[in-house]
C-alpha cells in the first residue's frame, strides 16, 4: 500500500510498501535525505571537491563529460586519504613523493573511476611500485640512451612533415622497448631474492629480453616514416603482434605491461 514516510530532510515522500514491511521501511527511509536533497548534496559535494582539488594544485581532469564531477569527489576523497596519513605512507619508503606526484598527476577521469573500487592504500601501493620503477628506469638512462644510439637508426623516408612526426614516434616506443628489456635482464639478474613461487614465471621470462632486442634491431631498420605513424598509440604487446612476434611473447608482454611495477618489484 502507499504510506508517507518523513526523510531526514523534513521532506515527506509517498513509498509504495508490502505489508509487514512498513515500520522497516520507514526507519530505513528517515534516516535517509529525500531523493532531491540528496541529489543536491551529492552535487554541492561533487562542486566542493573541484574547487578544493583547482585550489591545491591538480590538474584539470579531462575525459566524458558526464564522468568529470564525479571523478573530483574520488581524487578530493583520495588525497585526503593521503593528508590523513602522511606520516604512516611515508614510511614505506623514500619514493613517497615520487608516488604522490605520479597520483596527481593523473588527468583522466575514467581513470579515477576505474579506480574507485580499490582501497586507497591498495591505489598508493601501486603508485609506490610505479615510482619505484621509474626510479629504476630513471638509474639505467643512460644505458638505454646508449643502446638506442648502437642500433644506427636508419634514416627515415616520407615527406619532411611525416618524417619528423615518424623520427619522434620511434625514439619514444625504442626508449620504451628498451627501457623494458633492461629493466627485465636487470630483474631476471637478481632473482635470488625473489620468492619461490616467482621463479616459474622467472623461467618463461628468460628468453624475453633477446626476444625484445631482437624486436628492437629489427624497427631500427623499418625506414618508413608512415610505418611509425601507423603504429604510434601501440603498447608494447601490440607492436610484438603486428611484427608477428610468437604469440607467447605478446602474452608475456600483456602479463608484465598490466603488472610491470608488481612484478618487479617483488
Ligand atoms: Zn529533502
């Protein structure tokens, strides 16, 4: 039967509710805002948290529309998390700033909300693992730099436009490719501390990085600038697969991409 049924709010709202569910339902419902209201708070929330994010210094996020407001109120509940237990989160080591800086740094609303579902801690653990890797790439720059200069870059052909878009797409996803190699061998080098568990994986990554140096000798010599541009938004694993790589070498790429920072930093 229909019953009216006072909110928090002082507003009063008509349920339609079973029989036997009444004092139930009503003690569920007056605790609650009324549907407007709570739309209204959920917005000035959502306002608040966008002008306290512009006010300490994140970027705007960018993304759907639709997705953006909501998207605030995660960072806004997410880096107050971070406030809140500063002291606790910097002891966990001393890339702490270094994972607060990648954290703000993400602009994408979908992101935020891909996200929302783990705990905060869970979120800044794989932020620290992040950091802890570019530290690492970071440390084996100049190594890569000078693997990149061996490979004796063809020249590139194309018109002069094509060429230097083709000449800044290569650079990027060499320094990538290498940057993954390297950081592997140096992994797989030092397995004596990695669990046992690790070292099955440990075994079907072995071959990986000839696999990539082998990959990257290969683009070194692939001189069309309309080659590169064609493959400028592909990940790692999607370069291997249109290359036609063995198919267990994109799967491995897909596996370590997704958990690079997890992987190795175990
Ligand atoms: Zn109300």
């Amino acid at each position: 039967m229909l019953r009216e049924i006072k909110h928090s709010c002082g507003h009063i709202e008509t349920y339609q509710i079973a029989n036997g569910q009444f004092s139930r339902m009503k003690k569920f419902h007056q605790a609650r805002l009324c549907k407007e209201c709570w739309k209204t708070e959920a917005q000035d929330k959502q306002k608040f948290a966008k002008a306290d994010n512009a006010r300490s210094g994140l970027p705007k996020l960018t993304g759907m529309p639709t997705l953006i407001p909501s998207a605030e109120l995660i960072r806004y509940d997410f880096f107050k998390f971070i406030t809140e237990n500063v002291n606790d989160l910097k002891e966990k080591g001393s890339e702490f700033q270094m994972a607060v800086d990648l954290l703000r740094s993400k602009q994408e609303a979908a992101w935020w909300h891909a996200h929302k579902r783990e705990r905060f801690v869970h979120l800044f653990d794989v932020a620290m693992d992040h950091a802890a890797h570019k530290m690492r790439l970071k440390a084996l720059e100049p190594k890569i730099q000078q693997r990149l200069k061996d490979l004796h870059l063809v020249p590139l052909s194309g018109s002069i436009k094509q060429i230097q878009w083709g000449d800044s797409i290569r650079q990027h996803l060499l320094l990538d490719l290498i940057g993954v190699e390297l950081c592997l061998e140096e992994a797989l080098h030092d397995q004596e501390a990695w669990a046992e568990f690790m070292h099955r994986l440990c075994h079907d990554l072995e071959p990986v990085p000839k696999q990539l140096e082998k990959m990257s000798r290969d683009l070194a010599l692939m001189d069309a600038a309309g080659h590169w541009i064609e493959i400028r938004h592909y990940s790692i694993e999607e370069v291997v697969r249109w290359m036609h790589r063995p198919e267990s070498l994109a799967r491995m790429m897909h596996m370590i991409q997704g958990r690079f920072f997890f992987v190795l930093n175990l």
